[in-house]
C-alpha cells in the first residue's frame, strides 16, 4: 500500500497554512497513487509563553467532510515526549513519503529532532514544504534552528525562486538541483538536493455564493462604488499601514471609494484582563528582545489607530475579527480587487483565495509576487515602501480594471491537482 503522512496544523487552527496543509491532504487524497493519506497535526504549535490563541472556535464546516483522510492530533512543541511519539506513529504508519510544512524557524527544534531520527531509522522520503526560509529579522537564534531541521530533509518544495536563494544562503556548500515536474534524482546529480518549484496552488475550499446580494452587503458594510480589500491577520510585514496611507492619498481625489479591513489582530487574541495572559505577554517581550536582533516590538503594532489619524472614518471599514472560513466569500465578493502591500513577501494564502473569486491583486514589488503578478494582466505591482507609488497603482487599477477572464485563466495553472500529482511522481 502506498500511503503519504503531512505533517502541519490540523483543521483545529486558525490561518493560511492550516487551511493549506488541509487543501493538500484533500489533493492527495483525491489522487489514485495514495491508498491511505494521513494528516499528522500539532496539538501545540509553539512555546506556551506566545500570547496568542491559535485556535479556530468559529469554522463550523468539517474542513476534511468527503475524504478518507486519517487525522491526528499529537506533537505538542511544549512536550518533548510527543516528538519521539510522532516519530513512532509515522513508522507505525509506513508512509513513502512525509511532507513538512514550514513557516516559521521557530519550530526547527521539535521538527528537526522528528526529521533527524526518521532519516536515521527508516527509508522514508521526507519533505520540506517551504513557505519560507530566512525571516527579515532573523536572529542567531532562528538561524540555528532552520539549519537544524532542514539540514536532514531529502528535498524541498518551493514556491518561489527566492525561496530556493535563501536555501543556498543557509546551506552555502550544499547542491540543489530544481524542477518543476517533481523529479527527485538525475544522472550525475545524486548527491544535490531535490527542489520542486510549484506555485502556491488556489484554495478549492473558498467560493463564491452565486446568489450573494452585493449591493446588499456593499449597505450593511457602509462601502462606496469602488472597494480595496485587506485581508487576513493584522501584522506589520504585511503592510496594512502602507494600505490606509496610499488609500488616504488615494481618498483626497476620490469619493466612490472605500478601503474594507477584515481581519483579526495577530498579538490582541487574548483576554488581558486575566494576569495570566499579562504575565505571558511580558515574558514574551523580554525574550524577544534578547533573541531578536529586530528592537521593535511587534505586539504594539496599531494601524488601525490611524483611520483617525488620516481622517478616513467615513471611508474605511473594519471588521476586526477572525473570519469563519463559510464566511470569508461575502468580503472577497463585495470587494473589487484585493491589496497586498507588503514589507516582505512568502507566498501568500490571501494571494491564492484572491483567484478563487477572481479578484486582481495590487501588490508591492517584493518576495515572489514579481514571479506571480504581472502588470496588467493578473494586477498591478507598486514599489515597495512607496506610499506614493501605491496610491497611482490604486488609481491605475480604477483607470483600467483587470478583466475576470483574466483572473480565472491564471487560476486555473495553479491547481491541487497539479501540485499534488508533482510531489507524487514516484508513486504515480
């Protein structure tokens, strides 16, 4: 039998690379190579110090409803004892294959003792799935615990070509050899590491609701003619105050547009009022200052605080909240386009629900969007950190609107099917 194990949260969590991780468990699950796909989920993903609540207590559809997909729930980063225990459960289950998702280096001491002995002990393929590699602030700290994970991997999934760079900048005398097929050897090349570039595929579990009332929603939520959206957690990297300058800018010449801001703050999930979550919050800030070589302190980050500073009330909407995944089609629909201007870019999951209701893309040009979006045809690019420039592209947009047929021809190059038949080539 042949069988595959992902490796990464669960249907349990909130976020991207959830809803991800459980996309592809329901390709493969789809595919006929795969007799058993199994998703192995952490229970805990991060140090019980983070001030944040991962949890999703709001989705009610089962994300995995249709599948024969198996689901555990194991790995606990604040439980040793829970990494040797998935390391058993995946010899248990014997899979060809196991997939790693990687976003944050944070997570390199439990996943590279998990990766460390599976290598050691059994023939499995495993693979990193990789969102990103080096982080913008990354501290010495960071730096050790992704070379202690990677460096046991036996190959790579990218979604960019900047990912595969920050590999060679992280193994500076090791040999990658990509592709984009799935190829994992080739003749003369056995000892270079495999690495499959594969775009960011589209989510198959978001879409749009034929008898939506859009003007309807456009009143409740107080919008004008034109929307920008914002969308997903609230963090500085992904430039929301970058957003409500060039909208002001924007604003000053235009009264039929409006800016929708729908997202939950990344660092206010928990009640401050229990010292608990005060004592948590603290501790955190203290240690971030002494592991970051990043002074600021991104659990102060308020840009919401300047809709009043830029006198924008009557032009923005906020709904300030995170969204269950059955509503997250009513903002994508009432909105014409979506924004992204980022400091600094991994591949995006907003980027991806923005062609499951054909939406261009206005984005900085950073990370891999110049590989993703280009000018005119799927959105606009607008230079990074230049409020200015962001403003025009706006404007460009409103000028000369991308045309839907557009957005559901690129779509359709980034399909799960696609990606989870190209990881799986050895067993098709």
């Amino acid at each position: 039998m042949n069988k595959i194990v992902l490796f990464g949260p669960g249907p349990y969590f909130k976020g991207g690379l959830a809803n991800y991780n459980i996309s592809l468990a329901r390709a493969m699950d789809a595919l006929s190579c795969w007799d058993e796909v199994h998703l192995i989920s952490w229970t805990q993903q991060y140090p019980a110090l983070i001030p944040r609540d991962f949890a999703d207590k709001k989705t009610k559809e089962d994300k995995l409803g249709g599948t024969h997909v198996k689901l555990h729930y194991l790995t606990d980063y604040n439980k040793p004892s829970t990494w040797g225990k998935t390391v058993e459960l995946i010899k248990e289950i014997g899979p060809q294959c196991v997939v790693i998702q990687w976003s944050i280096a944070l997570q390199g001491l439990p996943l590279g003792f998990i990766v460390k002995r599976l290598r050691k002990e059994t023939g499995i393929e495993v693979l990193f799935d990789l969102h990103f590699v080096i982080q913008k602030e990354q501290s010495f700290i960071d730096r050790y615990f992704t070379r202690f994970a990677l460096k046991h991997a036996s190959g790579f999934v990218v979604h960019a070509s900047k990912t595969l760079d920050e590999l060679k900048e992280i193994f500076p005398g090791k040999k990658f050899l990509m592709n984009e097929s799935g190829e994992r050897a080739s003749s003369g090349n056995g000892d270079a590491s495999p690495v499959i570039k594969l775009f960011h595929p589209v989510y198959d579990m978001f879409k749009p609701d034929p008898a939506f009332d859009l003007e309807a929603e456009k009143k409740r939520l107080g919008l004008k003619k034109h929307v920008f959206l914002f969308f997903g957690f609230i963090r500085k990297y992904k430039g929301l105050h970058y957003c409500l300058e060039s909208f002001a800018q924007l604003a000053k010449t235009r009264d039929d547009v409006s800016l929708l801001i729908v997202g939950e703050s990344f660092w206010k999930t928990l009640d401050e009022t229990k010292w608990i979550n005060r004592f948590k919050k603290s501790v955190f800030r203290i240690l971030r200052s002494l592991l970051s070589s990043n002074s600021e302190d991104e659990t102060q980050y308020n840009p919401l605080g300047l809709i009043e500073t830029l006198g924008l009330a009557d032009k923005v909407s906020v709904v300030n909240d995170f969204v269950p995944n059955e509503d997250v089609y009513r903002y994508f629909q009432v909105s014409d386009c979506i924004l992204l201007f980022y400091e600094y870019a991994t591949p995006s999951g907003v980027e991806s629900m923005a062609y499951n209701f054909s939406k261009p893309i206005l984005a900085s040009r950073v990370g891999h969007f110049p590989e993703t979006i280009t000018d005119g045809k799927n959105g606009y690019l607008a230079n990074d950190g230049d409020v200015e420039d962001m403003a025009k592209t706006m404007e460009k947009f409103l000028a000369s609107p991308i045309p839907e047929e557009n957005m559901k021809e690129m779509a359709s190059r980034f399909s799960w099917k696609i990606y989870a038949e190209a990881i799986s080539r050895p067993w098709r």
